[in-house]
C-alpha cells in the first residue's frame, strides 16, 4: 500500500506539532486495525478523485480524512484536531 499526502493534510500535521509515527500496514491490516476506527463518511466525496471519504483515527484528539485509490494507495486528504 501507497500513501499520499496532500498539501492541507501537510500543512496541518506542520501547524498541530503532533508527533507522526510510521507504520506498515497493508489493506487487510488498515481495515482491522483497532486503534485507527476507519470509518466510511457516508454521502461524502473526495472533489479531486470523486471517490468515497473515510474518518480514521490519528491520535485520540485528531482525525485524518482519507480515500482509497486503486493500487491499493491511501490518501490523506486532510487532518481535523479537537480543540480544547
């Protein structure tokens, strides 16, 4: 598995000054993980692919927004932290 980055996921991640950690996972594995609650955002459209947009979890106070292209290749669309 792929991942792409877009610029606002970037931007964010830079801007929250959350640590990133790496991780390998294939498809199987990204779906069952417990810790990252990938979710399908029902009746929401990713405007540059037009595919499905799905919530998974980065840490407990932020949420990425990603979409599944072929290859299998994740994109991280963009990055929404819980204020406090």
């Amino acid at each position: 598995m792929t991942i792409e980055i877009r610029p606002a996921f970037d931007e964010a991640v830079m801007a929250a000054e959350m640590p990133v950690q790496l991780q390998t996972l294939d498809l199987r594995e990204l779906w069952e993980h417990p810790g990252l609650n990938f979710e399908k955002l029902h009746g929401m459209i990713e405007p540059t692919t037009g595919r499905q947009l799905y919530s998974l979890r980065v840490t407990s106070s932020a949420r990425a927004i990603a979409c599944l292209l072929n290859g299998p290749a994740l994109v991280l669309v963009s990055l929404h932290v819980a204020t406090k």
